[in-house]
C-alpha cells in the first residue's frame, strides 16, 4: 500500500481536476437554491436543504428530459426486434461473425442504437458522484465545488431532517438511533422505486413476444440487480444524496408514466388503454399513431349535402342536379274597359 500511494495522489488530482466544473455546477445551484429558501425558513434549517436538494434534481432531471424520452423509445424498440434478432441467431447460429454483422444491419435499418438506453443513466452518473463529494465533503470539511463556503458547509453539517443529520449516514453507527432509521427509510424507498420504474417499463410497455429470449432474461436481471446494488452501497450515501436519489427516482416514475401513457407500444397492455381512452373520446385509433393528436372533426361538405338531400339522382352523380326552369306566361294585355270592371 505504501508503494501504491504516491500513485494514486496524482490519479486523485486528475479526477478532481475532471470534476471540478460539475462540483462548480451543483454546488452553485444547490447554494442558490439554499439562499432562496432561506428567504422563508431559516437557513441551517434541514427543510431549506431539503428542498434546494429537490430543486436540484427537479432542475438536473429537466434538463435530461430529451434524453430520457430517448431512453425510453430505445429500449421499447430494442426489445421489439428481439423476435427478429433470435431469426437471426438460428439462421447464423455457427457464424457470429455474420451474425454479429447482420444484427447492426438490423439496427441501423431500424434506427435503434443499442447504447441509446444507457445514455441517461450514464450522464447522470458524474452527476450523482459530484453531489456526493459535495455534500460528503462538507460533512467531512473537505469542501468541493466554488460556492461552497466554509460558512454554507458548517451549516450543511448541522442541518437536521427528523432528527437526522444530513451528512450522516446508516454505516457507521455507535448506537441505532434517528440517524439510522431516517436512512432505512430513504434507502427502502430509493430502492422500491428503482424496482417500480424498471417493472413499469417491462410490465406495460413491452409486447409479449418481447418478452422472451436473452434480451428480456438481462432485463429481468437488471430490474433485480440494479436495486439490490443501490441498496448495499446506499448504507454508506449521506441523507443528503439519498433524498436526491429517491427525489430523481420519483421523477423517473411520473415521467415515464407519461410518456407510457401518450406514446405506448402497439401490441403491449398500454396500448391496449390508449385505444380504449381514444375511443371513450370519439375519435377512431386507426387514424392516428401514438402521440399524434387525433384528427380534428371537419365540416360536412356541401356535395355531400347535396347527396343526403337530393336523394338517388344526386347519389349517383355526387352534385345536385339543376332543376328545370319555369318560364313564367305574361297575362294577356286586355282592354281599358275590362280592366276597369
């Protein structure tokens, strides 16, 4: 260990320095979220943390909108080929060069890009990690990012939320108290709705044909590794984080619900609902995809008039026929005496 330490002081320094502009970003919307709630609570208040930690990741999640609609729509579509990709697995089942080959042609014909799906949880990972150290660092004075003063770290420190600090964390503990249980409860609800977000998608949105092979076997997989990993690694997360992470997970959950609900796969029991609500409204599904707005009501034509209201002359010919002028007999010119009786 000791030959390994002058190794990994500048590998350190080198993380940090790649950090340092999203600690300069979170920080800086964290201390500006801060300053506006403390305008109406005090400001070492937990709740004023609280809610600038929610306005943070409501703000981080805002902008990962696109992404995340990409996200879902990649991972509806990859699972969706997977009946012709085991059509391509038996046909070249003793050649993965060609089979490998043959499944990009499969993608890029399709417009699907395989590492589409990971894209969001990728990008908000350097996210979550600079939190981490944020909060984590002014837990332990060892403060990250611009805007976080020795002042603002102090009062991070001392800030409660039932009890529990906010930098504290369930490992490692002297005694189970409030500390504890305000993190149990956070950790069980990060992790229960991780599981509901991965099982909405799987559950609602997936055809049944989907539903098989080894695509959908790594996605049963990730829908119960995922959880269980964040559960164990969420003992060591500050209060702080947990509360970030269980906020953005809460958000997944809405989000995807609506872009389930407008935009559903055909052939799954989302679309099966989407039918149904169109039709309660009156308008045909057929005419429209998911996502469109349904096609507005127009006016009758007036040939179409002319046919209800002509009958079978104008129903053969689609114009209503003219009808035959009446020439009207001028009365015969008589004479004064006559038209004076």
């Amino acid at each position: 260990m000791e030959t390994l330490a002058p190794m990994l002081v500048p590998m350190a320094g080198f993380w940090d320095t790649i950090m340092a502009p999203l600690h300069w970003a979170v920080s800086g919307l964290l201390v500006l979220a801060h300053n506006i709630f403390s305008l109406v609570f005090h400001p070492d208040s937990g709740i004023t943390w609280v809610l600038a930690i929610i306005v943070l990741t409501i703000v981080i999640r805002t902008l990962l909108i696109p992404l995340f609609v990409k996200q879902i729509r990649s991972s509806r579509n990859m699972m969706t080929l997977q009946p012709k990709v085991r059509e391509l697995q038996k046909k070249y089942a003793h050649d993965r060069e060609k089979l490998g080959q043959e499944t990009m042609k499969m993608y890029k014909e399709e417009g699907v890009n395989p590492m589409a799906s990971c894209f969001p949880l990728l990008l908000q990972m350097p996210i979550f990690f600079a939190l981490f150290q944020v909060i984590n660092g002014a837990a332990r004075n060892n403060i990250k990012g611009a805007f976080m003063t020795p002042e603002l770290a102090a009062l991070l420190r001392e800030a409660t939320v039932f009890g529990a600090p906010l930098a504290g964390t369930f490992l490692p503990m002297d005694a189970f108290g409030a500390t504890q249980i305000v993190a149990l409860v956070l950790i069980l609800a990060m992790v229960g709705s991780q599981f509901y977000v991965q099982l909405q998608l799987s559950a609602k949105n997936m055809p049944p044909e989907a539903m098989t092979g080894p695509m959908a076997q790594q996605q049963k997989m990730m829908l119960y590794l995922f959880p269980i990993i964040f559960g164990i690694g969420g003992v060591a997360f500050p209060i702080g984080l947990l509360i970030y992470w269980t906020a953005s997970n809460l958000w997944s959950m809405g989000q995807q619900f609506y872009v389930i609900r407008q935009s559903p796969t055909p052939g799954t029991p989302a679309y099966a609902a989407w039918e149904a609500r169109m039709r309660m409204k009156g308008h045909d599904p057929s005419t429209f995809k998911p996502g469109q707005k349904p096609p507005r009501a127009t006016e009758v034509p007036a040939a179409v008039e002319t046919v209800e209201a002509t009958g079978d002359d104008a129903s053969t010919t689609g114009t209503q026929p003219e009808r035959p002028r009446v020439q009207r007999q001028q009365p015969r010119r008589q004479p004064r005496s006559n038209r004076k009786k």
